[in-house]
C-alpha cells in the first residue's frame, strides 16, 4: 500500500504541476496572455513530469547547459568528429552560464538608472509617490540580462529584484527596499512561458501580477501599501481553473479583516455540467477570519517559492525528537528535499527515511535560519506525512491512518479472507516545535470498521487544510467521491461540516 500511496502522490504532484504549467517565452504574451491560446492538455505531460524529476534549482552553481550551436566549417566543409571536442572547448570558455550573486543595490542615486547593477535591466517600472512629498517614486522590477557582449546565451535563470526608491530631495534618490521573492522567474510560468505580468500603482500602492497554466490556468495578484515607512501586503487574490472556468478562487483583504474562498469540482464530468451556466456557483464557499497583516519582506519570506532562492543550506547540527529513531545518515537535508513550508524563522519539509522498503519511514524535519540547526521533529511507519504548517508556536501536519483490512477472495476455487495494509483515513496532529505532546486535532476514517468488504473500495484519501484566525478549515479529498468540507477551533473543538464539492 505504501508503494501504491507514493505512485499516487508522485501522480498528484505531477498533475499539479502541469496545472501551474503554460509555453512561450514571447513578450507579446505579457500583455494579453489569453490571446496565445490554450496549449494541449496531456501533449506535455511526459515533459512536465521529467523536468519535475530533475534539478532545476535556479541558483545552482552547476552549468545547466546552454543554447545549441550550429557546428562551424572549414572551406565548406564540416569540422571532422576530433575537432568537435576543442570546439565544444572553446565554446564552454566563451559562454558564462556561472551563478552571478545577486547584487545589494546602490543605496543611492540620481535617477532610476543609477540603481541598476552592471548585468541587470530594468523589466518594468510604476511612478508613484509613496511617501507623498509631491515627487515622483518608483517601484520596479529588475532581471539579469542573459546574453553575454557576444551575444551567447546563458540558460540560468536568476530571481528578479523587486525594489522601489524613493525621493529624498529634488533631484535624489534612496533605497527603500529590494526583494528577490516575490516576483516569478522565466521558468515560474511552466509551459505557457513567463508568467511575468506589468505592474500597476495607485495612491500609496502598488501592485504585483503573475499568470501562467496551459489548459489548466492559474493567476496572482498582490497589492502592497506603503504606511509610516513600512511596506505591507494589503490585498491578494489568487485563482486556478481550467482554460475561463474557475475552480478555485482565494482573496484576502487585511482591510477588513476577512478572506473570502469559493470552490468547485475540477472533475471533468462535473465541469461540463456547468460549463455554459451563466451563473457563477460555486459548491463551496466561506470566510475566514485573517491573522495580521504581513509586511513586504515577511510575505516575501512566507511565500511558497522563497526556498527555491536559497544557495546557503549549511547545517551546522541534527537533533532527533525524543520518539525518532534515526540515524544522520538517513536524515535528507532541506536543499535535496522539497521545502512544504517556510517563514522569517524557519522551513519546514517531509522525506522517506527508508524509500528502499514496503513500509518506509516518513519523516518531518525543521530548518532554522538563524543557528542553522536541522530538528527532526516526527516519524510515521508507513503513514505517509503532508502539509506542515506551523501557527502560533504549533506545528500541524497530516497523516494517513494505515490499518490491515480484510478481504474476501477466491483463490484455487477456495474462498479465503487475506489483510492487505490500506489507508483507511487521515487525520491532522499538532505538537510543540520540540516534537512533544502531539495530538490529533481532526480525524476522518472512509470506514469505521475492519469488516469484510467485497472488493478494493478505499478510495485514495488526503487531508487539505488552511490555518487562519484561530480556525482550521480542513477539506477531506476522498477520490471521486464528495470531497467534506469541515471547520474548527485549532484544537479541533468545535468541529462542523460547513459544505462539500461538488455539492451533490
């Protein structure tokens, strides 16, 4: 089962990212992407999952390749198979495709251009006036320029340099801040090309775009608001769906306090039950009462990419919690893993000790930026971890309930009632950040019992869960079955089901 539970994971991953995936790297597309047209659904799913299966980190300071290049002649004719190598030589001299740092900024300057490194562009730029002194501010985005004086093309692909100036007098500048998170790279887009969107301003604010997907689509939309010297993340709405058909749809206003989700089936056959509906229903759909506002650099940190700008990982200790059994040379350290949460203080990810057996062992470690000490904090036996979060000095995280389940079978004519280890539900623990005093929170079980079913009926079972306000609101995905939607306090009282999807 454990085997069957990672295909299926590994099948959920990949169809994840091929819904975050979009083609082209054309200009023109930044625009007015819809006007590109849908790319094929499943045409570039084998590629999307091989590139999923490879390193791509975009700081590594390995070389990724380069464009390929026509082989030069000699008098007509073409360079014979030994000269090949000297010229694939002098090509790798000539090509830099070696990691650049990211540059810290000018602190000061004259005008715009005064805050741009050497081999660095400006992408965009908006004039505002944030700090409301009657001059003109600026708020841009910077990327490394790819091609070298000679025109070769390097393949790396570094963050962009969000960063805004602003007046200090007439005729000069400051630094006011610069980020590299929060803004996607080339390669952030997936198939459909660079997700990158223009930026726009008004009053006190500006705001953040991003766009990608190939039939399966996706949108970011970001405002930050400028307040007694300090940049806060004020707005954000998010979106994914498959080509105009919204299936998920997130907002957060700090203003009022209040985030608004609407949801309904990504299924197929319930997609097409409502694809030409005027109206706009949706199966589920709640608030959420929202934590404190972020500010620019803390939104920047907590955003979902952040770990991929990363190129200092050193662990300097391993600390096991008191009930891990393991060894340091089974722990998998954050830069070979994938990183499921991250903050100003923190990450937080999931490896299988032991992928070379049926059961394995999954694990939850910590990260800490400051005395960059790694803490594995749980271990689960076969029950597959997911979704770390921490909230308010908890760490929450799900996980399968796996039990052996009888069935009747008829084998050699005979009939007989064999155990097969199966999921039979999930349920989401919390625990001190020291990995003590877990508890469960929220359980759910497809079936009360072990009795005797007639055939493989468990469906595969996930547990989805947001943290804000106090509340959790947990979405129980249970194969093509009705997903339940449940909400409760974040010590699990309270609990009620609020809805489920599709609504049936």
């Amino acid at each position: 089962m454990a085997k069957r539970k990672q295909v299926f994971l590994l099948f959920l991953i990949g169809i994840s990212i091929f819904h975050l995936a979009g083609c082209g790297n054309n200009p023109d597309s930044v625009e007015d992407p819809m006007e590109n047209g849908a790319i094929s659904d499943m045409g570039h799913a084998e590629d999307v999952l091989a590139e999923a299966g490879t390193d791509t980190s975009i700081l590594s300071e390995e070389n990724q390749g380069r464009a390929a290049e026509e082989p030069e002649t000699k008098d007509g004719e073409a360079l014979d198979e030994e000269a090949e190598p000297e010229k694939e030589a002098e090509l790798e001299k000539e090509a830099d495709d070696t990691y650049k740092e990211i540059p810290q900024l000018p602190g000061t300057g004259r005008k715009l251009e005064d805050f741009v490194p050497e081999g660095w562009e400006i992408l965009d730029k908006v004039e505002l006036d944030f700090n409301e002194d009657k001059i003109p501010d600026y708020v841009g985005v910077l990327q490394a320029v790819l091609t070298d004086a000679d025109g070769h093309l390097g393949l790396q692909d570094y963050p962009r340099i969000l960063f805004a100036i602003a007046s200090d007098g007439e005729g000069e500048y400051r630094l006011d801040f610069q980020d590299i998170n929060l803004i996607r790279t080339r390669s952030e887009g997936g198939v459909f090309g660079d997700p990158y969107m223009p930026l726009t301003a008004e009053g006190t604010s500006f705001e953040t775009h991003a766009y990608g997907g190939s039939a399966w689509r996706w949108s970011e939309d970001n405002t930050y608001t400028y307040r007694k010297g300090t940049w806060w993340l004020t707005s954000s709405q998010d979106t994914s769906g498959y080509y105009e058909y919204t299936t998920s749809y997130s907002k957060n206003d700090w203003e009022s306090g209040v985030g608004i989700r609407k949801k309904r089936s990504s299924e197929f056959s319930d997609m097409e039950e409502h694809w030409e509906s005027e109206e706009d229903e949706y199966d589920v759909i709640y608030e959420v009462s929202l934590d404190d506002a972020l500010t620019l650099e803390q939104a920047g940190k907590r955003w979902w990419l952040a770990p991929d700008r990363i190129v200092d990982w050193e662990v300097e200790e391993i600390v096991f919690a008191e009930d891990v059994e393991l060894s340091e040379e089974m722990v998998k350290l954050p830069d070979d893993a994938y990183v499921e949460y991250c903050d100003e203080d923190c990450v937080l990810y999931t490896f299988n000790a032991s992928p070379d057996t049926d059961k394995g062992l999954y694990c939850l470690a910590m990260y800490r930026w400051q005395d960059k000490v790694l803490s594995v904090l749980a271990g689960e036996e076969a029950a597959a971890i997911a979704y770390p979060e921490l909230y308010k000095g908890k760490i929450y995280y799900s996980a399968d309930i796996v039990e052996n389940v009888p069935y009747r079978e008829i084998q050699d004519g005979v009939e007989q009632i064999v155990e097969e280890e199966e999921t039979v539900g999930v349920r989401l623990i919390r625990m001190n950040m020291d990995g003590t005093k877990k508890e469960t929170v929220f359980e759910y079980r497809y079936q009360e019992s072990t009795e005797e079913t007639m055939g493989r009926g468990i469906p595969y079972l996930s547990l989805i869960y947001e943290i804000s306000g106090d509340e959790i609101v947990a979405e129980v995905y249970i194969g093509d079955a009705p997903h339940l939607f449940y909400r409760m306090k974040t010590d699990g009282s309270g609990k009620q089901k609020i809805g489920q999807m599709p609504k049936g």
